[in-house]
C-alpha cells in the first residue's frame, strides 16, 4: 500500500508540477486521515480511491496562483498576478548613476579580484560599445552597534548601443544562491525565485536556466543563470529596448565569450 500511495503521489506531483495550490498532498491527505482514524480500511484506501477526487476537487475550488518549475534543486516560480513597472528604474535608466556612485574597477582590475570569469564580447551585431566597468556595492551593517559599509562581491557592467539609439544593458555577477543550490548535498528545495506574469522559459540554452520578462516601457529583461565548469553559477542580467529574439542572440554570444 504503501508503495502504491507513493506512485499515485509521484504521478500526481509530475502532472501537477507545472501549477501549485494552496493545499499541499500532505495536507489533504492528514486531513483526511484525522477525519478517518477510527476506519483503518478506509484510511488505507486513501491513496487509491479518495486522493485523485479530493485533489482534484481542491484545483477546482483553489485555482492556481502561479505556474512553478524545479531548477538545480530551486523552486522557480512565475506569478499569475499582472504587476506594473512603469516606475521600475532598470540600469537601462541608472547605468552611469551606478558608475558614479559606487566604487568601481576596470576590465583587468576586474579579473583580477572578480569570483565568477567575466565575459566580454565587445562586438554584439549592430551593437556598440559603449562603456563596460566592474561595480563594487556596498552594504550597510550593524554589528554590535557598530554601523558600517562592507563591501560586495564585484559585479560587471556593459552599456551597448546601436544606430537607431537602442540600448543594452549587460550585469555579470556570481549567484551565490543558486550555487548553494547546484552543490547541495541534499536534494530538498530550500530555495525559491520568484518572477512576474508573463516571464516565459527560454528553451535554447540547453541545461541552463534563462527567463525572459517585460517589464514595460518598451523595456524587457533576460535573466540567464549559467553554469560554469567548476559547478558554479554565473548570472546575466540582460536589459533592453529590443525585441526579445535579440535579447536571447546577446544572451548566446555572452555565454560563449570570453
């Protein structure tokens, strides 16, 4: 029985793995059971001949909230709620802001101190560049009353642009997060990344995990978490005022930059 209340758990996880409820397997099922303690035969009939039906009918009556996928042990989820970013100032509108006001390296300098290996392609198609600089953020801390500024891992900048005044905007940084979760030794997900309606998966890039998302104005945005040869994990962040099939080319020609 047991074994048969796995199988019927592990199909109904595989086919409702693309949604999620607010009523989890395990919360139907200790529902059910606290209702049944005292009838062991119809408690051990749950798996087989009330879980569909109850599970079924809580989709009905729940709805789904958002659509979810695993990646490298992490819990990818992409809201169904519309969200407005009319407001949101991307590196589109800050990049030289960010410059500024933040402690920065050039490319060597860069390399040097960088934990993730910076790509720089330097020609994209029909695209110049501009500007590309490292960008050290820092971080306020209070530590036994003491306030102070600690310095972040070094991300890297790029600020392209063509002919019709287009631009592109390229964030190299290293993901902490989703390295934890490619080399966790367990398997459990203790990770999850959040997106908003309408961000779609990106299927050409192969074990990698890209996303694509509007973010209105005319602005869209590749995120691409790529993994590096020594298990780890570097992030793009690509911005721009162009149509997403571009996007995704700029996002190909970083990965395979050096």
């Amino acid at each position: 029985m047991k074994q048969i209340e796995s199988n019927i758990k592990r199909v109904m996880e595989e086919a409702l793995g693309q949604s999620t409820t607010s009523l989890s397997y395990d919360d139907i099922k200790q529902k059910y059971l606290k209702a049944n303690k005292k009838n062991i035969r119809l408690s051990k009939l749950f798996s087989t001949a009330v879980l569909i039906p109850i599970l079924l009918l809580s989709l009905l009556i729940v709805g789904f909230s958002y659509y979810k996928f695993i990646w490298v042990n992490a819990n990818i989820q992409i809201k169904n709620e519309s969200q407005d970013f009319s407001d949101y100032k991307t590196p589109l509108e800050s990049f030289y802001e960010i410059l500024e006001t933040n402690k920065t390296k050039d490319l060597i300098e860069s390399r040097k101190i960088s934990i993730f290996p910076i790509r720089v392609p330097y020609k994209l198609n029909n695209f110049e560049r501009i500007k590309g600089s490292g960008v050290i953020f820092q971080m306020a801390t209070d530590i036994d009353g003491v306030h102070k500024l600690v310095d972040m891992p070094l991300e890297y900048f790029e600020l392209y642009q063509n002919k019709e005044g287009k631009k592109v905007v390229v964030r190299q940084k290293f993901s902490d997060s989703m390295t934890e979760q490619l080399n966790a030794n367990s398997k459990r997900i203790h990770f999850t990344s959040r997106y908003p309606k309408g961000t779609k998966r990106l299927n050409s890039f192969g074990n990698d995990l890209a996303l694509i998302m509007d973010l209105q104005l005319g602005r869209k945005k590749i995120i691409l978490y790529h993994i590096e040869e020594n298990s780890k994990v570097t992030e793009f962040d690509i911005y721009g005022t162009v149509d997403g099939s571009v996007l995704e080319a700029i996002a190909h020609t970083y990965i395979n930059a050096k």
